[in-house]
C-alpha cells in the first residue's frame, strides 16, 4: 500500500496561495499569535506526543528534514515545523513539546495545550508507544477532551513485535473514536496510512467520535454549567468551553490567569477586553 500513496516533502519557502476554505478548521489568527503563520498553506497538523515515543522520528520522516526551528513566542522553548504535500493539499506539520500531560503544570504542557485548544488544528497527531500504552493513552483521552480531529499514530510496532505484544489497533480505534494508525517510523513502515488518515480527518473524509466522560460529579455540575454559559457568553468564539470550566475549577493557575489578563480573549474572535470584564463581573 506504501507505494501507491505519495507523500511529498516541501520546503517552507515553497508554499503555493491556494487554499482549502471549505475543509479547514484552524484558527488562523490564533495560530499567528502562536507565531505560526498560516499564509499559503492548507491545513495545519500538531504532532503531539509523550517523550521517547519517537514523534522526532515521525517528524524528520514526514518532512523530510525539511524544516525550520525557532523558538515558541516569548518563551525559550524550541519550535520545529515542516512541510509536506499530498492528494494536491499543503500540509504544515508542527512540533510540538514531548509532554505526558496537557494539565499545563510545565510550560512544555501549557505550549501544547494551547496550540491544540486555541490554535484548533485541522489534525492533531498524537504518537504514542506501542510497547507503553497504557501509560501513553493518558495524553491521548486528554488531546480527546480538547478536539474532535485526532489521530493516533501507534508507533514502535517493530518493538511490540519484538516483546511478542499483540495490539488490536482496530478495536483501539472503535474504543477511541479516531482512527488508530500502526507504524514503525524507523523503518518507514506506517506512514503513508498515517498520511492518508491525517488527509480524510483534516478534508472531512473521515468524521470522528472521540471518546469523553460526559458525566461530573454531581458536587460541580451545576457550577460547570454556570461557568460554561458564562464563558461562552463572555467570550464567543471560546472552542471548548467545558474544558476550559474545567481547568478553571480545578485551579489551573495559567487558564485563571489568561482570564484575568484577558488574553483568553486576544486568543479567540471577539473583543478581549470587554470579555474578560464581563466575564469578571459575571464571576464576583
């Protein structure tokens, strides 16, 4: 199956105009104030992942080393994108920090929970390790909570395989709710059906179903509901309201922050500072 699937590396430089404007879904101003600039590009991709999973491996592979590294806006955390082309669509692929959670209680988990939440990739890719699964998921159900456009990239197949581990990546993927690719990035094995899931997620070819608690205690229920009609309310646009109610009453110091400072707002649509006034009346 490999070599009927093309999958073509690009330079940034090398960026077409076209455009996909009824198939993608990022953020794009968002995305700038990210310091990723969307211009000339179809859809954007996260790379997410735990450490030591090999999302290095399957960056260097899908962009053919092809990339540019800088550091993320007023931080001194390193940012590498690449580029890649395929089905005629031009894909940037953005690194994101190895992190084992997006609980933002490091800076490398507050980078990526930002990007994938405020950024809204058109795909998120998480890599994980096939040998470490159970330990890996933790990223994954959590990326869930946040987005509807994932894929999982079960990468090292070639190190299960070797420990005799059997993984049903088919009912992973019902499990889930998004599709569940197979690779051995080392090797090259996966990776033009990792591409092409990437490409059915992002143009729509492919719906997900990501799986979600959907059921809070019944102690925070109703102040969920009141946080989420204010959000909402003060700051339209927000994506996820729920999820953000919920960093919000477990403390997350970053998101009370970005609430108080009003760059909640400055992240979304919308005026900022009227929001986060609002949202700080609604809230006394």
């Amino acid at each position: 199956m490999a070599d009927q699937i093309q999958i073509e590396p690009i330079p940034l430089s090398s960026a077409h105009a076209g455009s996909c404007d009824g198939c993608a879904v990022h953020n794009a101003g968002a995305l700038l104030k990210l310091g990723v600039d969307m211009q000339n590009w179809d859809y954007v991709v996260a790379l997410a992942g735990n450490p030591n999973t090999g999302k290095s491996t399957v960056f260097n592979a899908l962009t053919g080393l092809r990339q540019h590294t800088g550091n993320w806006p007023g931080k001194t955390v390193a940012r590498a994108e690449g580029g890649f082309l395929y089905a005629d669509k031009r894909y940037k692929l953005v690194d994101l920090p190895g992190t084992y959670s997006l609980l933002a209680t490091s800076l490398d988990e507050e980078i990526a929970r930002d990007f994938i939440l405020f950024g809204q990739p058109d795909v998120t890719v998480v890599v994980v390790d096939a040998t470490r699964l159970e330990r890996n998921l933790n990223l994954v159900l959590q990326t869930l909570e946040i987005t509807e456009r994932a894929v999982v990239c079960l990468n090292l197949m070639d190190e299960a395989r070797r420990h005799k581990f059997q993984i049903d990546e088919r009912r992973l993927a019902r499990d889930l709710g998004v599709p569940v690719v197979p690779t051995a990035a080392r090797q090259g094995e996966g990776l033009s059906e990792l591409i092409q899931a990437v490409h059915e997620v992002a143009t729509g070819q492919v719906t997900c179903k990501p799986y979600r608690m959907q059921k809070e205690p019944k102690a925070i229920k109703g102040a969920l509901d009141r946080l989420v009609a204010q959000l909402i309310s003060a700051f339209p646009g927000l994506p996820n309201a729920r999820w953000v109610a919920l960093r919000l009453l477990d403390g997350d110091e970053s998101i009370v922050q970005a609430v108080r400072s009003g760059e909640l707002g400055q992240l979304i649509s919308g005026t900022p500072d009227v929001a986060q006034r609002q949202l700080t009346h609604q809230a006394a």
